[in-house]
C-alpha cells in the first residue's frame, strides 16, 4: 500500500477575513533547506515567478446538515431490508442534494434571486481568474501573480528529494464577503504526497510453492466462473504517486496464467509503460492492480485512472472527477493511503461526504487498509513513531476496507499477515479517530472490545470509532508481471484489487438479472455476516509489527473469533457471497 502525507492546515480566524496558514513544523521546511537534524523531503528554491501557471480547486461548503442527510440517505439505499435498496441517484440528483441554498446562489452562480453577498463568480471576475466547473467544485488555472492578488498570497518554488517541482504558498487569506461560502482551497499551503514507492517483493522461484496466481484465488475462494455476466459491470483502479502499467507485462500476465487476453478498456490521466523499463517500482503497484482485477473479473471493462504525481491532493482529485462524470465505474480499488494525523480534518470530512456521494449513485469503493499493523508507514524506519497511527480513506464508514491474510498460498491454514509470520507485509487494522462507529457494524465491535484476546488499553485508541478492516484476502506472494518477469508482490494493496473483481463479478450477475448493482456493500456484508455462511472467520494473528524490516510495537491487535480489527469479518467463500448478493 502506497502512502499519502499532507500538511494540517491551521485556521485563524479574523475580523474580516479567514486565513488558512501551513504549520509551524513545516514552516521550518518552507524557510530553510534544512531543519535540524533532519533533512526535509521537500526544499525550498525562491520566489516562484509570477507569469507562471498554477491550478487551484476551491471547495464550496454544502449545507450543515449534508453529512448527516447524506448518511441516512445511504443507509436507506444500501441496506437490503429497507423498501428503497437499490434506487440510487443520478449524478445531477446527488449533487444537487445537499447544496447549501445560499451557496446555490453565490457559489454555483444560480441567480435565482439578488443576494447582498458578492458572488464567488463575481469575486473571481474581478480578480481576472478564469475557472471551469467540476461538479460543484472549482478549477481555477491562472497566472502566479493573479492568483496571489486575490488570495493575497506569496507563492515559492520547491524540489521534493525525489524530483519533484511544485509552487506553494505559506498562507492565503479568503475576504469576509466569500469565505462563508467556501470549505477550502486546495493547492495553496497543502503539499503533495510524499511517495512511498517501495512495494514488498521476494525472490521467486518459477511455481515455487508459497505463490498467489490466479488459480490460487479461485481455489481458496471457490470463485467457479471469472466471466463479468454483463459489461455493464465496469471497475476501476485509482493510481497516484506517478504508477504506469505496462500493457506488456498485462498481456504477458494473461496468457501465462490463462486469463481472457483483454487491454484495459479506458486510461484517464496519462500512461506510460516505458516506465517499467526505467524502474521496476514505477509499475509495481499498477502493474500489480491492473493483472489481478482483471484476473479475477475477465471481460469487465476496466477503467485505469491515474492522479498526476503533482497533485494537490490525489484523492481530491479522483472524486472531483468522479463528481461530474454521469457514468462512472460501478467499483473502484483503491490501493493507497495516508495517515490520518496528518490529514487535515476540514479535507477529511469533506472527502467522507463525497464517498457518501458516491455511494448514493450505486458506486462501490475499496480501499487497501495499510501494510503496516496499527502503526502505520512511518513506524516503518522509526520505531518512535509506534502507536495507534489508523489510516484514511480505510478508516471512512462509506469504503469497504480490505485487510489481507496469508496461510493458503502454501496449504497452511488462513492466518492474518504479519511480518511476524514470514508475511512479508502487517495487515493494517483500528479504529477511526474521526468517524463514529456505525450502526451496521456495532454489535460485532462491541463484542470484540468485550471478548475479544489481548485489547490494548482501551484508552490508547479511539475504541468507539468506526473499526476497520471490513475483509480480508490473501495478501502475500501475488506472481505480478513486472518488465516481463513474474516477480512476488505483497500487500493489502494485492488484496483489495481481487476483492473489488470479486464484486465486480457480483454486479455483472445482478445487472444480468435486471437487478441494480450492490453500491455501499458494508451494511449487507454485516447483516450477511449474522445469518449467511459466506465468510471463512480468520482467528490467528497480530498487527503490532511492521512490514518487514520495521519495528514490532509493543501494543496491536490480536484476531479472534468474528470480527477483529485485522481481517474484519475474514475471508470470503465467493460462491456463497455472490448467491445471497444475489438474493437481495
């Protein structure tokens, strides 16, 4: 699972106007090209020029009460015993939903009425930024120096230790007569992801025992027929942090292992799979999402879409553009993420609602739940940095987050991945520290905070926040086609991807049937979890180590019987989970 790291914003507040400044720590990072004793990733250049061009997104605010709606909306479309499962929304219904009314009129520039408020339109005319439409977002690409007039703001260069450029700014300040209107801007004080491209391999020997192939998944899982019933059942793979996949490799994979030969059917963002030729890590995660998806799901038109390495905010990015596309892929993987800590939480919530959004469309969201236990990717070189570090998107209530197992690859039983065990990776797993525990997954949390094996103190984690993973697959050794070598990849990012196939396979036999497809999957997951035989319940195993090579921590989780906080409810038998989604 690959990180994403942003900077916390800090909010004052003035009498007559809002200014959102970058904090303290990195304010160091910004001023000089060296903090002490350490060296920053990135680095500061000088002044940015005023006649060059930069792109920022401003993010109107809905109304107070959008989370809230948006959730009970939700839950009615998405739990199988409430009249309106499955009707969803479409684009221009969801979006319009939980526009605050105000807003309507002074950010998205519907004159319905005079308002004694400047409108954002006006406000950005007067200032000469041009800007297009996303959704209900804005893009607003200009010059350095129109940008900063308005915002009045001082952009500077920087170069990241791995060769990035980007422009930022150490505060900007919104007038009293726009900022109500507006959540927050992003690519101003955010800076982008710091890239963890290293993905977890091991020396393979050709079908050695101890390997994930395909066929091993159909076994372990008993999936019977790769076949996507329908090609109304689309999928899609979200990749950042510059990931290209080679259509080589692709090809390569398929025929080696007897997968349908297809080409991935879409490329949103750019594409270059002469990047495996430079750096294997280029392609490794991509290559690794591409091959097994549509491993699993054969014939799915699949979907690659690619954030630019520069982006403000990867994720941001994605659903902005999800926002304003009237036929997105029905299930999306998502094989990365970042820790919450270091998330700001105006940036979190607003992204909660827009997963929400999505879901009200009938959208399917999977996210890896990290590869190293409680702690994170930064306890990986740091042991100070142990803790109880949960990570987002895994920790939002509307994904299904994906954990991953080890065990069958070598005929052992299904244990959860740890380091510890020889699992190369530690599947990652907590409680949310900003999102509450919902209600379809209450009873089997509480029961394992109550009976469960070994829980740390209770007052070392959030223990009334959503709880994460909700599965679990296997997650060591996938054979991956790399710059046309089979080559071991290990993660819950190898994981998510096969579990997203397998509800894409789900959708095409419900679309076939003239069903909708199952969108927000956790509430009947739960409720499947209490009365069908669907899930393999995973019992051993702890999440206080590392990926390998890092620390284990003193405190983590232990699984136990029903839900833990490192397989969720555990793996799936396919056959029994695709016949009561089915029934629904």
């Amino acid at each position: 699972m690959k990180s994403h790291v942003l900077l916390l914003l800090l909010l004052a507040i003035a009498s007559q106007a809002r200014t959102v400044r970058v904090t303290p720590k990195m304010e160091l990072a910004f001023l000089t090209t060296t903090a002490k004793g350490e060296q920053p990733y990135w680095n500061h250049i000088g002044r940015s020029e005023g006649a060059s061009t930069h792109t920022i997104t401003i993010v109107p605010k809905l109304r107070s009460d959008a989370a809230a709606q948006c959730d009970s909306r939700l839950m009615e479309v998405s739990t199988p015993s409430s009249p309106k499962y499955g009707q969803y929304l479409s684009m221009t219904e969801a979006n319009r939903l939980f526009r605050s009314r105000g807003n309507i009129q002074k950010v998205n520039l519907n004159l319905h009425k005079p308002t004694d408020q400047v409108q954002v339109k006006d406000w950005l005319k007067q200032n000469e930024l041009e800007y297009t439409m996303e959704g209900d977002f804005f893009r607003v690409k200009s010059s350095v120096e129109k940008i900063e007039k308005c915002l009045s703001a001082e952009f500077h260069d920087f170069n990241s230790t791995d060769g990035r450029k980007i422009l930022r700014a150490a505060e900007y300040t919104l007038p009293s007569h726009v900022e109500s209107s507006i959540d927050f801007i992003s690519g101003i004080v955010n800076f982008p992801t710091k890239g963890k491209r290293d993905f977890k391999t091991t020396t393979l020997k050709k079908r050695q025992d101890g390997t994930v192939t395909p066929a091993t998944l159909n076994s372990v899982y008993n999936i019977k027929d790769n076949n996507v019933a329908s090609q109304k059942s689309t999928q899609s793979l979200f990749e950042a942090l510059g990931q290209q996949f080679s259509s080589g490799d692709l090809t390569d994979f398929q025929e080696e292992y007897n997968v349908s030969v297809n080409p991935v059917a879409n490329i949103i963002g750019s594409n270059n799979g002469w990047y495996c030729l430079l750096n294997p890590n280029n392609c490794g995660e991509a290559n690794l999402d591409v091959q097994y998806i549509m491993a699993v799901a054969q014939n799915s038109p699949t979907t690659f879409w690619v954030i630019d390495e520069n982006s403000n905010d990867p994720f941001l990015d994605w659903v902005v553009a999800l926002a304003k596309d009237s036929n997105p892929p029905l299930v999306h993987s998502i094989s990365y993420g970042s820790i919450v800590s270091e998330e700001p939480r105006d940036d979190l919530l607003r992204y909660n609602t827009e997963i929400c959004k999505l879901g009200l469309r009938g959208v399917t969201v999977m996210v890896a739940s990290g590869d190293d236990g409680v702690a994170n990717f930064e306890a990986r070189n740091d042991a100070s940095q142990c803790g109880f570090n949960p990570s987002f998107p895994a920790t939002s209530p509307y994904v299904t987050s994906v954990g991953a197992t080890q065990g069958p690859e070598s005929g052992s039983a299904e244990i959860a991945c740890s380091s510890a065990t020889g699992g190369i990776i530690t599947t990652g797993g907590g409680f949310s520290i900003n999102f509450k525990r919902p209600a379809w997954q209450e009873t089997v949390v509480s029961n394992y905070l109550k009976n469960g094996p070994n829980v740390p103190p209770l007052n070392l984690f959030n223990s009334t926040g959503r709880g994460y993973p909700d599965v679990a697959l296997l997650g060591l050794n996938y054979e991956v086609y790399i710059d046309r070598f089979a080559t071991p990849v290990s993660g819950t990012s190898a994981s998510t991807p096969a579990f997203a196939g397998m509800i894409t396979l789900v959708n095409g036999k419900r679309l076939s049937a003239g069903k909708p497809p199952v969108g927000f999957l956790n509430p009947a997951l739960y409720k499947l979890a209490t009365s069908e035989k669907v899930f393999n319940d995973v019992t051993s195993g702890e999440n206080n180590c590392c990926a390998q090579g890092g620390p284990c921590c003193q405190y983590g989780f232990t699984a136990s019987l029903g839900w833990d906080p490192l397989t969720g409810l555990g793996s799936v038998d396919f056959e029994a989970l695709s016949a009561a989604l089915l029934k629904m």
